[in-house]
C-alpha cells in the first residue's frame, strides 16, 4: 500500500477519491497533466494494492476507496497521510 501511496499523482487521486467517493475516474483526474495512459496504471496500482475498488457504471469507472478494509488493516496510518497530502498539494483549494 505504501509503495502505491508514493507517486504524488497516485497519493492526490487517492485524497481526490477519498473527498469524492463514487466518483469517475476522468472526474478525480480532472485539472491533472497526466496522459490518460499513465492514469490508467496510477489507477491499476492503486487497484491491485487493495486501496480502491471500481465499477463500472456505462462507460465510466466509478471509484470507491476501500476505506473500511484499509483502517482495519492498517488502523490510523491513512488518516494523517491523507491530512498532510493535502496540506501540501496545490490543488488542495481547487477542491
């Protein structure tokens, strides 16, 4: 989890998703300059390490953050992560 936590881009979808749930994937990557293809593996990582779930919902992906599983497995380790990520990003007042 920590390792998918490391990308900044992955750790500011993640705060996106988790201010946002059921979200769309192309809604919580909005206003990033990243290629849509490096989205999609930011979005796989992010998957396979058990930190969010997709469904799908027509043609978009809906995020959920698996909130419930991850404070039970790793119990206050992503509250303060999130916190000072968004302390620190530049987009923090764009949401």
């Amino acid at each position: 989890m920590l390792h998918a936590l490391g990308d900044p881009v992955r750790l500011e979808l993640v705060r996106r998703a988790w201010a946002n749930p059921e979200s769309s994937c192309s809604a919580l990557a909005d206003g990033l300059d990243v290629p849509m293809s490096t989205l999609t593996n930011h979005w796989r990582i992010l998957r396979e390490a058990g930190v969010v779930s997709m469904t799908v919902d027509g043609r978009h992906r809906r995020v959920r953050p698996r909130a419930d599983d991850l404070h039970d497995r790793f119990p206050g380790l992503l509250d303060p992560i999130l916190r000072l990520s968004a302390a620190e990003s530049p987009k923090s007042g764009a949401q």
